[in-house]
C-alpha cells in the first residue's frame, strides 16, 4: 500500500511539473511566432496593403525604363522631407535603412552594369552595407546592432533610380506600368569641397517593399498638410518626375554613352517618351495628330482665309476705284458748273459793262 501511495504521489507530482512546465513553453512559441509576424507579412497582408499587383510574366510585349528621380523637384519633394524624423514622420531612405537593418526587406549590391539581379548570391549583408557607406551603428551582440536616427545620411540621398517596366497583358487586356525596382543615390563631396560624386546604394525589389510602403502615410501637397496617401499610391500613380537615363537594349548602353552632348540626349529621351505613348495609343486605336500634316494645313488654311478675303479687298478695291473714276467726273462736273458760273457773270459783267458804257456814249453825247 505504501508503494502504491508512493507511485501515486511521484505521478501527481510529475503531471504538476508538467503542467507548470507546457504554459512556458507555450509561451517561449508563442513569443516566437509573434516576433517572427513583426517580421514578416503573411500573403493575405501583403495583398490588402499593397497597391501593386506583381507583374505577369507571360506578356507579348515588355518596355523597360530607368529613371532618375531627382528630389530637389517640386513632385519629388515628397520623397525627401522632412530631411530629420519629425515625430513619427520620416523621409523615404530613413524608412529603406530600418526595414533593411530589421531584416524585414533584403537589399541587393548595385552591380557594375548598373542591372538589378535579385537573387541569393548578390543580397547584400546588412553590416557590409553600413561599413561600405559609412552608416554609423551600435552593435549589442554578433546578430543585433541599433542604428539612431541622427546617423542615418537621409539628407545625402538626393536622388533615386527606379526601373520602370511597362507591359501589354493579353490576358487582361491591359497596359500597365509599373515600378519595379529602386535604389536610393547618396550624392557626397570629397574633404575639401570637391564636386558632388554620385554612390548607388543598392537596388530593393518593389515587390518586398511595396506592402510596407503601403502601410506609410505620405505628405504630398504644400497647400494641404494631411498625409492623405500612402508611398504605395505615390508610386502606383506614377505621382515622380524621373527623366531617363537608360532603357534595357541588346548592347546594354545608357544614354549618355551614345549621346554626344545634353541637346542628343533630351532629344533621345522625347523619342523614347513618345514611342511609349505611341504604342498606347495604337492599341485602342487612338490616330496621333501628324505634325506634318497640321503644318502643311496651316499655309493653306491661310491660303483660304486669304482667297476669301480677296473679293472683299477687291471690291473695296474696286469700289475706291469707281470712286477715284467718278471723282473726275464730279470734279468735271463742278468745273463745268464753274465755267458756267464764270460765263454767266462775265456774261452779266459784260452786258452791265455794256449798258454803262452806252449811258456814258449818250451821257457825252448829250454833253456835246
């Protein structure tokens, strides 16, 4: 009997301890799993915070663009204010710097060629990247480090690189284009006040950012204050103003390679602007304007306006002329009626001439 009370409370003490000991490992899981969510979305986030679809990859016809953003313009300004984090509102690269430093959005090196590559092989290690540009921060253990705020170069990066890809789905029966790819440009000088040189960073993959861009609130307007869009909707309504400094082509060249001045190149990038329009409209069947034809309209519709005023101008013409011909006319008129005048009264002096020079004749006649 003892033995069995024995075995009895070695179990109940046995089934305590590990009922004491599953909530604790419970718990340690399901701090876990929480951490792991902060870091990463589930697919059903992801489709409710993002604006942006991914692109199809079975399409008949694919443009590539890149541009440079420049954020000292008016619709770029967006992008790069405010320079210092002013409450809970940051600028574009101070938000890139804490998900690439989380781990929450992988960042790839920014190749010799200037191409995105995205994959395992070119991802960039978080600390390499710090060290290589001279992001300062504070490590705590081999995996863990902090970054503040005042050391991140937000106000350097003056500029940004985006891939454009514009595409023709004949599935959906759509034209689209979208944002692909971007890569914020730190713009330095050297120590003693040298030129501006120009470091790509890195390129990130829209399609990794585009959910948290979809969860930052932007300030787009100097005239209303409320952040009333997201860096998402920035971007999906193609909000920038980039001009293109490549396009993906068999011999992988940019455009001031084969551009002799800045004339060449703001004439090849209104070529290739105008080539994408031009296939736009040609899908819906929109007729562009022919240029040559309007100029050649021009002169004749003045050739018209000018044939149809003639006759006006010739009768006025015309009308001057009868004028100037009845002028003679009307001055032989009051000529004639003149010289009758001058006839009537020579005729009248005259004949008074006579009549006093015949009362003279008999006046002298009467005095003889």
């Amino acid at each position: 009997m003892k033995t069995k009370s024995l075995i009895a409370i070695a179990t109940l003490l046995l089934c305590a301890q590990g009922a004491v000991a599953q909530p604790k490992a419970r718990l340690k899981a399901q701090a876990e799993a929480e951490k792991k969510s902060e870091t990463t979305l589930s697919e059903r986030a992801k489709a409710q915070y993002t604006a942006q679809m991914p692109a199809p990859t079975d399409v008949v016809w694919k443009r590539d663009i890149y541009r440079t953003l420049d954020l000292t313009k008016e619709k770029n300004a967006a992008l790069y204010y405010p320079v210092e984090p002013l409450g809970d509102r940051v600028n574009l690269f101070t938000h890139i710097i804490y998900l690439v430093a989380s781990g929450k959005v992988p960042a790839y090196e920014y190749r010799s060629d200037g191409n995105e590559l995205f994959t395992p092989d070119n991802k960039y290690k978080v600390f390499d990247m710090l060290d290589k540009f001279y992001i300062y921060y504070e490590t705590k253990d081999s995996t863990t480090f902090t970054i503040n705020k005042a050391d991140i170069p937000s106000g350097e990066v003056l500029s940004y690189f985006i891939k454009e890809s514009s595409f023709y789905d004949q599935r959906t029966a759509t034209y689209t284009t979208r944002v692909t790819a971007i890569c914020p440009v730190l713009h330095r000088s050297g120590d003693f006040g040298s030129e501006v040189t120009k470091y790509p960073m890195f390129w990130l993959n829209y399609d990794d950012v585009s959910p948290y861009f979809g969860m930052t609130p932007l300030m787009t307007s100097s005239y209303n204050n409320v952040s009333n869009m997201s860096i998402d909707d920035y971007f999906v309504r193609s909000l920038y103003e980039g001009d293109i400094y490549k396009t993906s082509n068999l011999q992988n060249k940019l455009l001031a390679q084969y551009c002799p001045n800045d004339t060449a190149m703001k004439a090849e990038q209104q070529r290739i602007e105008k080539e994408l329009v031009t296939f736009e409209n040609k899908l819906w069947g929109i007729e562009e304007p022919d240029t040559t034809a309007v100029v050649a309209e021009k002169p004749g519709k003045k050739s018209v306006r000018s044939t149809a005023r003639k006759p006006k101008a010739a009768a006025v013409k015309a009308e001057t002329t009868d004028d100037k011909a009845e002028e003679p006319e009307v001055k032989a008129e009051k000529t004639e009626k003149k010289a009758s005048v001058r006839t009537s009264r020579q005729r009248t002096a005259s004949s008074s001439k006579s009549a006093n020079s015949g009362q003279t004749l008999s006046v002298r006649r009467q005095r003889r």
